[in-house]
C-alpha cells in the first residue's frame, strides 16, 4: 500500500530532524509536506536555516512542498497554521514533529488504518505512541485498540477529523458547566484532571499558553471519538533536551524504544474502549496513581516553574 503523505513539523533541531528525516526517507513517499518556524532571535537563524537544509537532501521521487514561517510565530499558532495548509493540500497525513521518530512499520501502519477508516467518524486519530505496552502484554491480541484519548507524539489523521479542530474551544464553558463529558471517562479522577487541563487551555494559561494539543483531545472527546493505538511502540520521543520548547528534562516517556508491528494487522472485530486498558492510560500516562505528583509537583512547575526548579535543585543536594 502506497504511504500518504507525510507532514513533518520543524523549528531549531536539525539533528534531531536528521534523525526523523532518515525514517522518512527510508519509507520513501512519494509527498512530504514541511511546515518551520521562523526564528525567535538572530543567534537562533543558523539553526532553523540548518534544520530547513536537512530538507532539501530528499533523494527518492518525491512532491516536496514548504510552509516555512519568516518570522517566529511560536509553537500553538505555527503548528495549527501548518496542519490547517496540510489539510488544505490533502484528504490524509501522516504528521511527525521534529523530535517523533518512528519505526520503519510505523508507515505502513498508518497507511493501512487511514485507509480502512477514511469514512468511518468514530475514529478521529491514529496514533504510533503506545506508552504501555509491557503492561498490556499479550493480554489484547489485536493489533491495535482504542482509546479515548489522542496521543500526538507521531499520529495521523484526515481532513474530515481535523475540521472539528477549534483551537479557541469555544464549546468548552458550557459542556463544563453542565459536566457534558464527564461519562464519557470511565477513571473519575481522568475527567477531573481533563477539566482543569481544558480550563488551563481555555484561558491560555501559563504552561499552556503556546500548546495546541489539549484542543485536539477536547475535540475528539467532544465528538464521542476514539484514538487507534497500537499494541507495539512504534514512535520515540527524542526531544527531551535542553534544545526543546517544552519538554527540557528526561522522563520515563522520553526515549522509549521501538517494536516492529507485525503484518497483516489483526483488527479488532469492534471499536469498543476496554476500561482495563483505558485505566492503564489513566495510571501510566497521567500518573494519577500517582497522587502525590499529580496534585501537587505537576501543579507547581506548570505555574511556578521558578519554585519548582529552586526546590529540585534543593532537593538534588540533600
């Protein structure tokens, strides 16, 4: 099967997007897509222009169109402008970040759900990132399961799914107010922890004031979507370093090592949510088990990113 085309999203990191570059190129499809911000000072420009070079080494058949911003317009407004002129181009993408690199399967995975879902409402992501594979084990023998939540660290999705897309989330104040949302979680403690994350979004709080994904999880819960995720861990977050723009620490999400999905592709015979698997997300990607720091360490560097540094510092010398 023929791999859509895939959008690449870049800024600063021409190693990183050499890295992601070469998987690309190694799928070789026949369109790439490259939406760049433009830098924030002039010390920045030797990078970005680095990052933009890597680009024009495409080697194989392949439409190369660009989307590459003058001036810095930061990260929510670049990347929703990039993937609005995206859908634009096309009907189907595969979309990856600078700092997503995928297994060689991840293509061919996507390639076959976007096309066995293009008409098919229910399912508005498909997703490469499983954070929980080890836990689930053999325990789901399909190739992949929905969620309810999307993850867009290395995902895909179509036209149709993305016009839902409102980044002002305009319908959020009412569908809280009347908890709408609520029993469509099936862990209490997720819609809690979504609430405040859609306020925070809402209201363009500090630490999320320059994000764009919170939108995208409250319009696919707002349809009553799912995200297909993939037994197997098919993408790697490489960009928890100093060189990001929000991710600058090490966690036990960054770096996680790619399995080979396994063809042909065992579908499941519905598309249901399996609360056991949908607690797993809740414990192991939000870390709600984990009261203590939900409640208290994420709330504290979010808002006051200078009192959460001073006391890990504090805390790394005892």
């Amino acid at each position: 099967m023929p791999i859509p085309p895939v959008a690449l999203i870049i800024f600063n990191r021409p190693l990183e997007t050499g890295r992601v570059f070469a998987a690309i190129r190694q799928a070789r499809p026949s369109r790439l897509l490259v939406i760049a911000d433009g830098p924030r000072h002039d010390g920045e420009r030797e990078l970005c222009d680095s990052a933009r070079a890597v680009i024009d080494t495409v080697d194989w058949p392949c439409v190369v169109e660009k989307n590459y911003a003058d001036v810095n317009m930061g990260c929510r407004e670049r990347i929703i402008s990039g993937i609005n002129w995206v859908f634009e181009q096309t009907e189907r993408a595969i979309i990856l970040e600078d700092d997503c690199l995928p297994h060689p399967t991840f293509f061919p995975f996507c390639a076959e759900l976007l096309e066995k879902y293009k008409d098919d409402e229910r399912v508005m992501t498909i997703t490469g990132l499983c954070l929980f594979q080890k836990k689930i084990g053999s325990s789901i023998q399909e190739s992949y399961f929905p969620t309810l939540l999307p993850q867009t660290t290395g995902w895909a999705t179509w036209r149709r799914a993305w016009k839902l897309y409102d980044p002002d989330m305009q319908a959020w104040p009412a569908l809280r107010d009347a908890r709408a949302l609520a029993p469509t979680f099936h862990h209490p403690a997720g819609y809690e922890r979504f609430e405040r994350v859609w306020d925070d979004y809402y209201y363009q709080r500090p630490g999320v004031k320059d994000s764009w994904d919170g939108q995208w999880a409250f319009a696919c819960v707002r349809q009553g979507a799912v995200c297909l995720t993939p037994t197997v861990n098919l993408i790697s977050n490489i960009g928890f370093n100093a060189r990001g723009t929000h991710s600058h620490e090490a966690t036990d999400q960054s770096d996680m090592p790619l399995y080979p999905m396994q063809f042909p592709l065992i579908h499941p015979a519905e598309l249901v949510i399996n609360r056991e698997v949908d607690a797993l997300f809740y414990r192991y990607s939000l870390g709600i088990d984990r009261k203590w720091r939900y409640r208290v360490v994420r709330p504290l560097k979010t808002y006051f990113p200078g009192i959460y540094r001073a006391l890990k510092k504090l805390v790394s010398k005892t």
